[in-house]
C-alpha cells in the first residue's frame, strides 16, 4: 500500500508552531544547517509588527504523511511586486521537504493552485515577502558555511524541483575571500583618486546612536535607489524603513559598517557587515533563551569569519569606480580586526559592476537560484 500525502493549510497556532520546528526534525543530522532565530521568524509573521504585509497576503502548507510533517511551504502574494513589475506571479518561500519528490510537488501543487484562483499565471521562488526576507535555492557550495541571513538546503533540492517543471530564472552568487589579505595596490591608488576628484569621504570615529540618527533612514533610500532595477525589488516604504532599522541597527559593529558620503552627508556608497553568527545560532538551536543570547554576544565579538550583508552605490555615482571604495575601506577595517574569512551577500550574477570580489584572492562558494513555473 502506497502513502498518503495530506496537504494542510496553517491556520491556528498549533499549525503554526509545526511550521516553525519542521526544520529542527529535517536537519536534526545535518552539521551545515543554521536555524533562523524563532523570534524573528514569528515577527515576520505577525500582521500587526511585519509592514510588508500591508500588501502582501501569505498562506502557510504543511505535507504529512500519516500524522508526520514532511515539507513547509508559504504562497505568497506581493501585489505591490506583480504591479511594479507589470506580473502576475505567486512566490513561495520557507520551502523545506525530506527527500521526496512527491512530497515536493504536493506542496508546490498547493501554491499554484492558490495562485491560479488568484488569476496568476507564474509561481516563482524560494523568495520572501521583500529582499530583505530570504531568497534562492542553493545549488552550489553546500560545503560552505552558510551565512545565517541565507537559505541553507541539502543537495536533493534542486535535483527534485527541476524534476517538476521548475526552471532557472535568475542565479545569485556569493564569493568567498580571505579578509585580511593585502589591498591590490592599484586599487588604493585609484580610490584615492576617486575620493580626491569628487570630493567624498569616508564616516568615521561616531557613536552608534549618531550612525543610527543620521545615516539609518538614508542607508534605506539609497538601497531603494540602488536595487531599484534588480530582479523582483520592491521599493521599502517608511514604515518598513523603521521597521528594519530598529529590527537591526541594534546588533551592528559600527567597526564593520561603512559608509562613503558626498559634501552634503548623504550617502554615495555603503557596506554593511557582521561576525559570522551561525554557529552561534547552531548552539542556541534559534532561540534566545535559556542559553542563545550567550552564543549571539560571543560570536558578535569573534571576528574570525564576516558575513557581509548590504552594500551598494546610489545610482548617481554608479559606473565612477565607487564599488571599491568601500570593498577597500571594509578590506582595511577585517585587516585592523584580525579577520580570517569573509563571504558576500547574494548578489544577481549579472550585477557585473559588484563582482569587484573576482580582484582579490576570492572564489565563488555558493550560488543560488529562483526557479519559476508557468501555470
């Protein structure tokens, strides 16, 4: 006798909790999985704290097969997204399942199937409710450790979603450097050139809080600005520039963040980074208590390996050079801080003008991809 897969839809706090520990279950074995921390992933959740929900709607699927869950999915529909970009696309996102094809298209089959009485004619995915959330399947580097602000998955992913009649629609690559090698001496000459013709210069010696006052609302604008034509960006509003400046600023290492301004202070270029927190994350299995807050201050004062998270170049200084101001200012602060190891952000490998890591001693550990589907 065959199995049955039941596919459910979340709908009370039971439902809920099953989705958020599913994960725990499927990688209990797995040494390279990082937990997203429980708190933040109830507040993205929550209608009344995650903005974006404003005008995005969510449904949450769980696949069981006899009283056992066996994959997560969440349909997502960013109308804002389908209007900017004149689409009319379902996403889905939080996309986990043992390795199982037919468990796998299950969980698709009900996103699509929500996406056609919705008048969508394409589902694509993993994505989040905006570029903040996180995106793309990997499916190269799954020896790297994964950066906590990434999707981790195992190899059978992609292998059983291209089964089903998902195919590439774009790649994000992520290269990995050692942080303290030498700074390319070309390049400190020329971003001194750079600096000098346009008069800009680099925010240093200010507080935390002064950073946060003057720069935390601006660094927002200017990735708007920035991603603006990046595949499937939405443009963040007040409310989710608050919401993320008071959702991060708190944990950030003034040492680790870079900001070049113009003469009237705003913001020409910035790149925003942290110590590695997945292990951290590993230890405290996502949560803050009993012991999770003790691992996250330990690993936010080991500087041995960064993650970089934001960076970009407002689209009125782009094509000037200015990427490798703060590649290079960053470069000298790893250096000052004795850090062993960095890896990028995703980054759209087509954004040719941030590949400016293919100069140093860098190679390309994970890349990760958003397949899409017509329906």
């Amino acid at each position: 006798m065959g199995k049955t897969i039941t596919i459910l839809e979340v709908k009370d706090k039971k439902g809920f909790n099953a989705f958020l520990k599913f994960p725990y279950k499927l990688f209990k074995n797995d040494s390279q999985w990082v937990p997203s921390l429980l708190m933040d992933e109830r507040t993205t959740f929550n209608r009344k704290k995650n903005p974006a929900l404003e005008f995005c709607q969510y449904k949450i699927f769980l696949a069981k097969i006899d009283d056992n869950v066996v994959g997560r999915i969440v349909g997502i529909l960013n109308t804002k997204s389908n209007q900017i970009w004149n689409q009319k696309r379902m996403r889905f996102g939080w996309l986990d399942y043992i390795n199982d094809k037919e468990v796998l298209e299950a969980l698709l089959s009900a996103v699509e199937q929500w996406a056609k009485k919705e008048g969508m004619d394409e589902v694509v995915g993993p994505m989040g409710f905006t570029d903040m959330d996180k995106e793309g399947m990997m499916v190269e580097g799954f020896d790297i450790d994964c950066p906590m602000a990434c999707y981790y998955n195992p190899s059978y992913y992609p292998l059983l979603i291209e089964q089903l009649n998902y195919r590439k629609e774009v790649d994000w690559v992520q290269y990995q450097m050692a942080a303290s090698q030498p700074i390319p001496e070309k390049l400190a000459r020329v971003n001194q050139a750079i600096k000098d013709k346009y008069k800009l210069k680099i925010v240093e010696k200010l507080k935390k809080k002064e950073i946060v006052r003057r720069y935390g609302n601006k660094l927002f604008q200017t990735i708007n600005a920035s991603f603006k034509d990046l595949f499937g960006y939405v443009p963040l509003n007040d409310r989710q520039i608050d919401f993320y400046v008071k959702q991060y600023f708190p944990f950030i290492d003034i040492r680790l963040v870079c900001f070049i301004v113009d003469e009237n202070d705003d913001i020409v270029a910035f790149g925003v980074s942290m110590p590695s927190l997945s292990e951290a994350l590993r230890k405290g299995k996502g949560k803050l208590f009993p012991f999770g807050w003790y691992y996250l201050l330990k690993a936010l004062k080991n500087f041995e390996k960064i993650d970089l998270y934001l960076n970009g170049v407002s689209p009125l200084w782009q094509n000037k050079g200015i990427h490798s101001l703060y590649y290079v200012e960053m470069n000298k602060r790893y250096i000052a801080l004795g850090s062993k190891t960095a890896i990028a952000n995703p980054q759209l490998e087509t954004n040719q003008a941030s590949q400016i890591w293919e100069k140093y001693d860098s190679k390309l550990a994970i890349r990760r991809r958003a397949y899409i589907k017509q329906i």
